[in-house]
C-alpha cells in the first residue's frame, strides 16, 4: 500500500472512530434518561401510598396503575416512531424525541393530582418510546461490523445506568427536593443534550443511502469516516440491496420477518414486563421483607448495576457467538437467581443473587435491542426497533399492574418471586424458537431480484461514481 494510501485509511479509521464514540455516548446518554424515567417513579411510590398529601390518595392497584401510564404513551411513540424513522430519518426523531420527553418530564413536576400525573406520564413516555425505538438503529447502521453487539450494549446499557442514578438520587436527595425535584432532574436533556445531540449526530449514510440519497450520503460518510459498503446484519455478507422490498412496518409484514417479528415482539414483552415490575415494586417489595426504605432503594442500585455490568460482558459473546443463545441463557440465569431470593441468605450473598436478577431481566432486555437491532435489513430496521420497543411495552405495561396487583392481593412474597421467576423461563423459551437471522436472510436473498440488482449501497454509490 503507497505511503498516501495509507495515511489516508488510517485518517479515516481515526475519524470513524471518533465519529461513533460520538454516536454511542449521545445514544448512552439519551437512554440514561429513559433509564431513570423508569425508575424515578418506582423511587416515590413508596411515598405516594403513605402520603395522600403529595397528588392525592394513592392505592397500590392505582400506584400500578400511574405506572403503567408512561408505558402506554412509550407503546405509542414507539410504533409511531417505528412508522416515521424509516421514512423521515433516524436523527430528526431523536432529536424531537430529546425535546419531547423533557419537556414532559418538567410538567409532571408541577403536577398536583393523579389524573395530572398520569396524563402527563403519558405524554412524557411518548418521547421516551419513540427514542427507545430509533436508538438501536442508528447505532447498529454506524457499529464496526462484529460489534454491533457490543455498541448497542454499550448504548441500551443507558438505561440500567439511569436507573441507578435514579435510585442514587432518591437516597442522596428525594427527603431534601421531594419528588417534584427528582421529575425537574429529569427535564435536563432540554439544556444539554438536545443542544449537543444536534451539533454532533449525523444522519445514518446506509439509511440515505437506502432512500437514493446517495450524495448525502457520500457527504456524511466523508464527514464521519464510515464505510458505506458494511452489511446491515450480522451473518454471512448476503447483499443487500438499496431497496429490498417494502420500507417500515410494511416490510415486517412480509413472509421473510412476520413469524421472527411476532416472536420477537412477545420475547420484548416478556423481559420488560419482568424490568418493570422489578424496578417499579422491588423498593416496597424489599421494604415489606424488613428493609429500611434506604435499604430497599440499595437494592435497586444492585439490580441495575448488575444489569449494566452484566449486559457489557455478555455482549462480547453475543458479537461472536451470536445473540440468541446469548439471551436465551442470561434469561435462564434470570430465573434461578429470582427463585432464590426467596432463600434465607447472608445480605452479601442476597445482593449477589440481586445482581444477577438484573442481568436476567434489564440486561436481558438490552441484548434483546442488540438482537433486534442486528436482525433486519435497514429499511426496515427502525421499524424493527419499534415494533421491539413498542409491542414489548405491553408487557411493561402489564409489569407494575400485576405487580400492584399481587402487592395488594396480599399473598406470600415468596410467590411473588416465583411468578416472576415462571415469565423469565418463559423468556428463555420464547428466544430458543426465533428463527436465526441467517437462515432468514439466505431465504429472503433467494427470493430477491437477480442477484446484479443486489447490490449493497457502497457497492452502488461505487457504480455511479464511474
């Protein structure tokens, strides 16, 4: 290789790495948000049932209730987003979504009865759904190949990690701000990361590319040092066309993703309904088992902890073992480490097994955007996204019903647990039925137009620059 040559590839490397450490920490940082969204709730629960003084007299079935409202607003900023993001662009949803969920994070702080908060739950979890669903895509189309795994774990890794900034904060300040302070903490990305995010996020060039906007997207990956000519999935390097049948949620419909789709949308529900009901009802949970409310909150910090720490290594071994089995097995270390919680154990020991429950469950649930994320082609990989993010809120939703549900009951905590422990065998059984990407991928190749016209979109730009 000639000396200018050389010089040339590695400027590029250096830019495209920088490029996507830039990509990953404003996708981390965004999901950060939405982790403490999930948790800032579960962190206050406990003093809105004691305390009809803040917004109102609060029950644990409504307590469940409250929670789930924000579930059902992301349920439908995601699909909504999942419906735009392939059309419109990744970056311009992010972008809104930044804007949209800290805005209503701010206006929940003022709210002063339950019917506000709920409603305004709702609207803030519209933001939140809709960047959950647009996150995976862009950060799987600007991922080196062979870590894309890895990139996405990093990014979802976000919300685990706000989560236990949630937590953290609730024991450092909520006696000092209350709970309106803990919402006006979450109103912040409108200062700084919405202005940065739109200095420093470009637009995915394999989405331009994808759309026939091919000189915008030689412009970026110029601009950020990405190679257009990566595929779009994990696996065999089976060509991908510019456009390779319906773009969106249109496209999932088709033989090739209905069946993985479906699957992969219940495999969503399942995990999340066990990350929300964890993160929602684990503080009274724990508190009910004769912890000190402090004390209940530590365990919060441990689960997610886990879930971060946890979700980081296992990627390594979804990026060269692949995802599947990967998912399929921290749902079964999910399991048996819930079905132990109901065992006397030393503090030590319990905090352990709390950390492992938060890589079955939260860490799980990132993997499975990895999964997700990696499985489609990009036409349809917001979508995708979407439809993982959005229909696996329905399980969220249903998280802290039931658990308000079994709380107010009043049956034995350790049946609790095991309810818990029965969905995430569930999961792990749900993941080892998804057909493998490969095989899809080979499939929908055999069916595509001839294989000239297949084309990946750096092989095209490639052919229209001659």
């Amino acid at each position: 290789m000639a000396p200018s040559t050389q010089d040339g590839a590695v400027r590029q490397d250096a830019l495209r790495r920088r490029s996507v450490t830039w990509i990953v920490s404003l996708a981390t940082v965004g999901l950060v948000f939405d982790g403490y969204d999930l948790v800032v709730y579960g962190t206050v629960v406990p003093l809105f049932l004691r305390d009809p003084g803040q917004i109102g007299e609060v029950t644990p079935a409504l307590a469940g209730a409250l929670g789930s409202y924000a579930l059902i607003g992301v349920l439908v900023g995601a699909l909504l987003a999942g419906s735009v993001a392939d059309v419109i662009g990744r970056r311009r949803v992010m972008l809104t979504a930044y804007a949209w969920f800290s805005v209503g994070m701010a206006l929940t702080a003022l709210a002063t009865s339950t019917a506000a908060f709920g409603l305004l739950r709702f609207v803030t979890g519209i933001g939140v759904g809709a960047l959950v669903a647009t996150t995976g895509a862009l950060v799987a189309e600007f991922a080196p190949a062979g870590k894309k795994n890895l990139a996405n774990a990093i990014s979802y890794s976000g919300v685990p990690l706000g989560s236990l900034l949630a937590a953290l904060l609730a024991i450092l300040l909520l006696d000092v701000i209350g709970w309106r302070g803990m919402f006006w903490i979450g109103a912040l990305p409108l200062l700084t990361l919405l202005p940065l995010a739109f200095l420093k996020m470009p637009e995915s060039p394999a989405w331009l590319a994808s759309r026939g906007r091919l000189d915008e997207a030689r412009a970026v990956a110029a601009r950020t040092g990405v190679s257009l000519a990566v595929p779009g999935t994990e696996g065999p390097r089976v060509p991908e066309p510019v456009v390779e049948g319906r773009a969106g949620f249109a496209g999932l419909a088709g033989r090739t993703y209905l069946l993985p789709t479906l699957l992969l949308g219940l495999l969503s529900a399942t995990g999340l309904l066990l990350v929300y009901a964890l993160n929602t009802w684990l503080p009274e949970l724990m508190g009910r088992a004769g912890f000190s409310t402090n004390g209940s909150l530590s365990f919060l910090l441990v689960l997610n902890g886990g879930a971060v720490l946890g979700a980081l290594a296992a990627s390594r071994f979804a990026d060269r073992f692949g995802p599947k089995p990967v998912v399929a097995a921290s749902f079964t270390l999910g399991a048996a480490a819930i079905a132990l919680l109901t065992v006397s154990l030393p503090l030590g020991v319990l905090l352990a097994f709390v950390a492992v429950v938060g890589l079955g469950t939260s860490g799980t649930q990132i993997l499975i955007y990895g999964f997700v994320a990696t499985y489609y082609r990009t036409n349809v990989r917001s979508a995708g996204v979407a439809w993982c993010a959005g229909f696996g809120r329905l399980g969220g939703i249903g998280g802290p019903l039931i658990g308000g549900l079994l709380v107010a009951s009043g049956i034995a905590l350790n049946s609790i647990f095991y309810v818990l422990t029965a969905l995430a065998v569930l999961g792990a059984l749900l993941t080892l039925v998804v057909p493998t990407a490969d095989a899809r991928h080979a499939q929908a190749a055999r069916r595509s137009a001839p294989a000239a016209l297949a084309v990946e979109p750096g092989d095209l730009l490639a052919h229209r620059a001659r």
